[in-house]
C-alpha cells in the first residue's frame, strides 16, 4: 500500500508529459495552471482506470471521508492541486501509522522470538526510501508553496518572491478570493502538517525543510490579533474561535520543545526579520531574489523575542543560542564578530525576564560551561563568545558578576586558603578541579586580556595559591606550569604599582600571609600531569619542619626571581628592588633609635608579659631585616643590572637610596668602632657611577632634572662625613648636577682613594691634595672632617662636561681600557700598597707594578725578587680583581726576564706553591692559576721559551 500512494503522490507532482502543454508562447502562469491541472485530471483517471493504484484509491477514500474540509466545487486549480497532495499525504500518514502500530505489536517480546545475535534487526514500516523521500518532499514543497505561504500576512516568514524567481509566478497564480476562504486554506494546510508530523519519518521531512513556515503559520494561527495593523491589506478572512487559537499555541510550544533547541532559535532569529523599516508596511521589495527580510509585525517580533528568551533561560539555552548563531564557522574575521554579538545578546537581560537577578542566576553557569569544549574549533568559537559575555556581564553588573561568575570559577583555587580537614578526607581539591580552574583563569584573564578594577581585585585574592602551584610545577613535571606563569606576569604586568609591589613583597614573604595556604596543605603530583591538594601529616622532627620551611622559602624566592626575570620589558622589577632599598634605609635609621631605646630601657620595671612582648618584638623586627636581605641578596645575585635598573631614573633611585643610608647618623659624634668598610667602598662606587653618569657622552637636561633630588644628600655628605676624599667628592657632583655641566671642578684628585682611616687623620701613605689644572691657580690642603669647609675654586667651562668631577680616575685607564697611572707616587708605596686590604687599592698597586716591569723601571728592575714574591702572594687571593691582576704581572714579569721566572713558575706549577705562607688546602686553585701565567708567557713570547736548555 505504502508504494501505491507513492505512486499516485509521484504522478500528481511529475513534470508535464504532454508536449502540447508546454507551449512556449503561452505565459508562464497559464502553463503552470494547466500542468496542475492536467496532473490532477491525470491522477484520478488513473485511480479509476489502473488496477495498482486501487489501494491508493481505497486509503484516499477514507481520508476523504474524514476530511471535512475538502471541497469539491472549488474553482482555484492551486487549491484543487493542494487538496489532491494533502489527501494523499493524509493517507500515506494514515497507513504508516497503522503499519507502525502493528510492527510494534509483533515486535513485543512476548510475541516473537529474540533473532541471533548476527541478524540485522527488521526495519520498521515507516522507513522510505531515498526516492520516496524525494517523492514526498516534492508533494510537501507543492503544499508549502501553493497552501501554506501565500496565505500568511505580510512579514510573517519569508516571502516567496524571497525564496526564488519562481515565487513572483506563484503569488499571482492563487487566487484568494474562491472557495475556501484564505484563512481556511492556511488552517488546513496547517492541520495536515501537523498530522504528518505525528509519524516519525514524515516528521523529518516536515521539520528539516519547511519547520519555518510551520512555526510561522502557527504564530499567525494562534498570536495574530483580529485587528488588521497598518498598512496590512484587509483580508475577508473567518476569524478563529478562541479554542482553536489555544489549540495552535499549544501545537506551536509543543513543537519547540520537539525540535533541536539551535534550529529552533535560528528559525525565530529568521521569523523575528529584520529591523524595522520605515514606510508602509505592505510595499513589497521583491524586485530582488536576494532582498534583505522585511519587517515583521509589531507582535510577532515580541512574540519571538519572548520564544527566544525561554530558549536562552532553558538548561543548555546558551549553548543553543551560541550554536544557532555561529552555526560552525572557520573562525574567520566575520565569526569573531558573530562571538561578539552572541556575547552582547547574552549580557542584555530579556524584557520578559522576572528579574536581573533570577536571569543572570540561570545563564552565568551555562557562561562558565562554554569554557570547557573539547572539540578545537567549537572550543574557540566558544571561548570567544563565553570570555566577551564573561567581560562584559562583570564590566556592566559587577555585583552579579561577583556572586555568579568569578566566585564560581575561582572556588578551587579559594578553597585552597579556606580548606579544613572536618571530614578527614585525604584530599582538599581534586586535580581535575584545579587544572580546569586555571585553564578557565588563563583563558578568562590571559587571553581576554582586560584590565578592569573587579578582575584584577577577585585575581589578587588567588595569586598567592597561583604562585605557590607555580612553584611547585618548577619541583615536578606539571603541565600547570605555563599557564601559571603566564597568569602571573599579566597579574604584575596590568596592575596598578602599589598593588603590584605589595603583591610582590607578599609572595616574597615580606608582607603577612594573607590569603595564602596554610601548613597542614600542601601541593602533591596528580595522575593526569597536574597537581591536588592534599593534607599532610604534621612533622614531628622540629629540624626537619623547619628545614622544609627554609628550603620552601629557598624556592619560593628562585621562583619569583625567574618570574622577574622574564619582565625584561617592564620596570616593575626595578620599582621592587628600589622599595627594598627605602625599606632597608629606613631601618637603618630606626637602628640607632632602637639601640639608644634598648640601652635606656628599665626591665626592673616591666613584668614578665610584658618583657616577653618585647623580646618577641625585637626578634620580629629582626627576622623581618634578615628576611628583607635575603630578598635582596637574592635579587642582586640572580637578576641582571639591565632587569633592576633598567631606566635612567631607576639607577639615580639606586643611588639616592645609597646616599640615604650614607648620610643616616652624621649628624651625631664619629664612632670609630661603629664604622662599616662595606657601606664605606659602596658609597664610593656609588659616586663613581654617578661621575660616570655625568661623564658620558650625551647628558640630556631630563638627566639632570632627574638627578636634582641628589643634591640634599651630596650636601650632607660634604658637609658631614667624616672622609675628605668623600667629602670633596660629593662637593664636585654636587656642583656639576646644580649647574647642569656649566660649571667643571677643575681639582685634581688623581690620588684620591676610600679609606678606612679614622676622620681628621689624613692617609699615610698618599699626598692627597687639592689643586688646579696648570693655570697658575694657588692649592690648599684638604680640610678636615672638624675644621670649617672652604669650597675648592671654580671656573666656568664652556663645554659643560663633568670630566673633572671623575678627574681621581681619570688617569685610571686609557683609550683602550688598559691601566695607566698618572701619579707622582714613590715605587715603595706602590709596594705598601700591594699589601693594602682594600681590595681597589691592592689591584691597583698591582697593575701600576706591572707597568713598571713593562717599562723596565730601574727601581722595578732591583726589586723585581720583592715583585715577584708580591705576585705570588695575591695569586692565592680569593677576589677575581686582585689575582687577575697579580696573573697579569706574572705574566709580565716571565716576558721580561723568562730564563729565571719561567723555571720557578714551572717548579710552582708541577709541585704546588712554593711559599712558606702559602695554603696547601687550595693547591689545586693556585696552580690553575700558575698555568694561566704560563700560558700568557708563552704566547707572549712567541715559542722563543722553546729554546732554553731549561726546558
């Protein structure tokens, strides 16, 4: 039966077989009238004459007799075409259904045996074929076309002229005004599709090719008010009755929930059309196939606009609306645009909503879920749409951004600062829920890369757990360890400085542990590469607790200096180490308070509370100093000058920090045994760097302005040290820097070194004196720390240069970076100074008895046994610069007199130092260096040592 209304549908919808009705002149309405009719005609001679078609004709019977709504005196041969196809239609759903119902039956377990597990199962009744398919879809286009489209009011679904060229011919081949009425024939139509729809094969056909016109025709069935709008031609139409409008809502809602949620909405998105239009409604733009859609009527858009908000509120709504949209793009340039409005259409809470808060509570989860798609494509379309609504809901509604989607997607990473182990479970947070939490982090901040004030503020919360994931991934193989990084170099590149700087002096340790994790958790490797939380058992051992505590420290500190590290482009790093630098000079300055307040201090007085609070406070403050060395040590020790003073400002920072803690208790009496070397030489390389600063080459005026707050600290520092070398020193920078280069200090103090001396004692081994250039001018002693200050004598210099404030080391190297001296000074001082325990000092004695050697110096010449056993001393030196230079001297003296320096360098070289003083501990060390001296000889030599008999 099923092929034999098969047949009957395929000879209605068949192309024209007589030649004598395609007339070519004939208009083209006319020819498509007569080929309707002529299949009809066509179709019940052969139900009446061909015995096949008898059980066609039988089923067609009784739809027909069911069918109220067919009319036989029709004159419209559009409608009389429709009728033949929806009855045939009708019968078709008809026998299927019965078929089904009895495949159904004797599919039951209890009437069949089970087939063997080989066997294909049976196919149900209602499966067509590929031709049968395309037979029924072609009578189902007839319906749609000639029943269902012509017949909705104007921007209800897309019109036909729309569709293709053909649609203007059908439009004019309906005539509305026979029997039935145009509303009747839509109802029918409508009818009859949704009787199909009923069967499950036929339902596909109906739903993937004609759902829009079906969702259309319901709209206007069911939500069409009675009232002609504006511009709307009136319609001799039979109004519904209440009851059948409900009937069509509800077969409308019913068939919303039936089809696939995305489909669904890119059919209301298309039945909404276009924005609305200016001029009358009912003007037609069909001049175009391709023509944008029309306005649709006032209360189908807020119809759609309501379907469509229940669509988006739904379990899984976003989703639906996401796919409808993008629809599988390529992730080209239009789809990121797509992603963008989907996420504005997600932000903009709906009119029909009951509140902001209920509608932001249902669609900010399915937001976090667009997060976590395996699929790469539908993972990045999704990404981009979940992070643009995820940026846009916390810059629009922070507070339901607070509550709905960052506490949310941040809870793993919270929960490892607020865990506790109440129901003695192992683990805290499980590792698939912290590798998600920082992918959705790395994929919300990182890659949506957005600076605003709540995001920064809800990710300062979690970065201490971050940093410590962190360090942990650096111990283990973690694929966590990227992402973490990354999370934390944009954190400390896009926030604010303080903030940035204090979150550094927290993950250093610096700063209290707020927020942080406690002792009982810990990090452990998970199975899948990532990490878990776990809780671990308390360390009985105080040595081993407390080693874990240090050495946990230790790695924190490796791990935040690789972090600053790799901030080359920022100057965040040299704002930190200048904070440490004010936080050290500030305790410098509060010592000496500390000092005076401990010794006057009366513990007679105080309880034992109270004496414990003290002792307490003290050990506090001193672990915070030790704390804030170490930072720094590590600092100094690990990250390089162009990462820590990376601007110009930066290293005057240095400096005025430097100057600060030189200048800390001048103002009291000297004391002798309170005096520090270490802070004595830095505070000489720190004037020396700035004479280097104002000896270069291009000195702009903003090098100056920057430099202007040094001037207080150099007047204090020439006022007030007890030096007179770092007195008349910070004299000189302090003119040149107040006068911008007008003005040169034209004094020599080529001899001019650090000294440990006491203050108002003069070195005494140096004539260190003050004086002009050869311009006649008269010279005058230094003065010293307690005699009043008489300012050198200056003169203008037209060049602007500060080459004579460095004029002490001017004589130090020449154009090609070798050692020179321009000194006056006696060989036996030279020699004193050798021995010197200033390290700068030794080295340069060193290097000017070299160049006496070079030169053959009659008093190096005689002494040369004396110079010799020098060089060997300082060879065991520990500091690089002084045994680099007694290498260089050795070298120089093995050229100038091998036969007898060379056989002793070889001796020492073979058997170790051959000094009495010498250390056999460091043999080894020393004899490196000895083959250094050997090897420079020889090349200096040129193979001439080769010839001695010696050898």
């Amino acid at each position: 039966m099923t092929a034999a209304i098969l047949s009957a549908l395929k000879v209605l919808t068949q192309p024209l077989g007589d030649p004598s009705l395609r007339d070519v002149g004939a208009p083209q309405r006319e020819a498509l009238s007569a080929a309707l009719r002529s299949n009809r005609a066509t179709l019940l001679q052969r139900l009446q004459s061909d015995s096949s078609l008898q059980e066609a004709r039988a089923l067609r019977g009784g739809a027909m007799s069911e069918a109220d709504w067919f009319s036989t005196d029709t004159t419209d041969a559009t409608w009389s075409f429709v009728q033949e196809c929806l009855l045939l239609l009708l019968a078709l759903a008809r026998h299927l259904s019965v078929e089904l119902q009895r495949f159904q039956q004797s599919a039951a377990p209890s009437t069949c045996k089970r087939p063997p597990p080989e066997a294909a199962p049976p196919l149900p009744p209602d499966v067509l074929s590929f031709s049968q398919q395309k037979t029924v879809g072609a009578a189902l286009q007839f319906v749609v076309c000639l029943g269902l489209c012509p017949y909705l009011a104007p921007g209800v679904g897309v019109p036909l002229p729309h569709r293709s060229a053909f649609g203007h011919l059908v439009e004019k081949l309906v005539c509305g005004e026979a029997a039935p009425a145009a509303g009747r024939r839509l109802l029918t139509t409508v009818n009859v599709l949704l009787r199909l729809a009923e069967v499950a094969s036929l339902a596909t056909l109906v739903f993937t090719q004609h759902l829009g016109d079906l969702m259309a025709a319901l709209s206007q069935l069911g939500y069409r008010p009675h009232r002609a709008e504006r511009g709307e031609p009136e319609r001799k139409t039979q109004e519904l009755t209440s009851e059948e409008r409900q009937r069509y809502r509800e077969a409308l809602r019913s068939l919303l929930g039936k089809v696939y949620q995305p489909i669904i909405i890119k059919e209301l998105l298309i039945l909404q059309g276009g924005p609305k239009q200016p001029g009358a409604a009912g003007t037609s733009s069909g001049s175009s196939s391709r023509a944008a859609l029309r306005s649709a009527p006032a209360w189908l858009r807020r119809l759609c606009g309501q379907l469509l908000s229940e669509r988006l509120m739904q379990p899984n709504g976003v989703q639906a609306v996401v796919r409808a949209i993008l629809g599988g793009g390529a992730g080209d340039e239009s789809d990121w645009r797509k992603c963008d409005g989907v996420a504005k259409i997600l932000v903009t809470c709906p009119q029909q909503s009951t509140s902001e808060e209920s509608y932001y509570r249902q669609v900010c989860p399915q937001i976090l879920n667009l997060l976590h798609f395996a699929d790469k494509l539908t993972a990045q379309q999704f990404q981009r749409v979940a992070t643009r609504a995820f940026l846009s809901v916390v810059q629009e509604k922070p507070g339901f951004a607070q509550q709905y989607l960052l506490t949310p997607l941040l809870s793993p990473l919270l929960s490892c600062t607020t865990a506790s182990n109440k129901d003695h479970s192992q683990t805290a947070v499980e590792e698939s829920e912290l590798t998600r939490c920082i992918e959705d982090v790395y994929k919300i901040w990182v890659v949506g890369n957005s600076s605003s004030a709540p995001l920064l503020k809800s990710l300062e919360q979690v970065i201490p757990v971050i940093f410590k994931l962190l360090c942990f991934s650096l111990q283990n193989v973690s694929h966590l360890r990227a992402p973490c990084r990354e999370i934390l170099l944009w954190y400390l590149r896009h926030s604010e400085t303080p903030d940035a700087l204090s979150t550094l002096r927290r993950l250093s340790g610096l700063q209290g542990p707020e927020d942080s994790m406690t002792s009982e958790l810990s990090f452990t490797p998970g199975s899948d590469g990532g990490a878990r939380l776990t809780f671990r058992e308390s360390c009985s051992d105080e040595d081993d607790a407390l080693y874990e505590k240090l050495l946990g420290e230790q790695q924190s500190l490796q791990c935040l200096m690789q972090t600053l590290a790799e901030m080359k482009d920022c100057d965040l790093p040299g704002e930190f180490f200048h904070c440490l630098l004010q936080e050290l000079t500030s305790w410098t300055a509060a010592e000496d308070e500390n000092q005076e307040d401990e010794e006057h201090l009366d513990v007679s007085a105080m309880s034992l509370l109270e004496v414990e609070q003290q002792l307490l406070g003290r050990a506090t403050t001193r672990g915070q100093r030790l704390a804030l060395l170490q930072v720094l040590a590590v600092m100094v020790e690990s990250l390089d000058h162009t990462v820590l003073l990376k601007k110009h400002t930066q290293v005057v920072d240095f400096l005025s920090s430097l100057f600060q803690r030189a200048c800390v208790g001048l103002d009291q009496a000297p004391d002798l045994s309170r005096r520090n070397p270490v802070e004595s030489q830095m505070l000489s390389l720190g004037m020396t760097l700035v004479a280097a600063l104002l000896s270069g080459p291009q000195v702009r005026a903003e090098d100056y302005s920057s430099m202007c707050g040094l001037l207080p600290l150099l007047e204090t520092l020439s006022q007030m040290h007890p030096e007179g070398v770092v007195q008349q020193l910070a004299f000189n920078l302090r003119a040149v820097i107040a006068t911008q280069g007008a003005y040169r200090p034209e004094t020599s103090t080529a001899d001019a070194k650090p000294s440990g001396n006491p203050p108002g004692n003069p070195p005494d081994r140096t004539n260190q004196k003050l004086g002009t250039e050869s311009n006649g001018l008269q010279r005058s002693p230094h003065p010293s720390p307690g005699s009043p200050r008489n300012p050198p004598t200056r003169q203008p210099s037209s060049e602007g240069s500060a080459s004579g404030v460095c004029s002490h080391t001017a004589g130090r190297t020449n154009a090609t970076g070798e050692f020179c001296t321009t000194s006056n000074k006696a060989f036996s001082d030279w020699l004193l100074e050798a021995c010197d325990p200033d390290i700068p000092t030794r080295a340069a004695a060193l290097r000017s008895l070299t160049q006496m050697v070079q030169k053959r110096n009659p008093e190096a010449v005689q002494a040369q046994e004396k110079i010799l056993r020098l060089f060997q001393e300082n060879l065991e030196h520990e500091d690089s610069f002084v045994y680099l230079s007694a290498i260089q001297g050795l070298a120089a003296l093995a050229e100038s007199y091998p036969k007898r320096i060379l056989e002793r360098l070889l001796k020492d070289f073979q058997h170790g130092p051959s000094l009495p003083t010498s250390n056999k501990q460091r043999s080894l060390e020393t004899r490196l260096k000895v083959g250094e001296v050997l090897m420079r000889a020889s090349r200096a030599l040129a193979g001439a040592s080769l010839s001695l008999e010696e050898w």
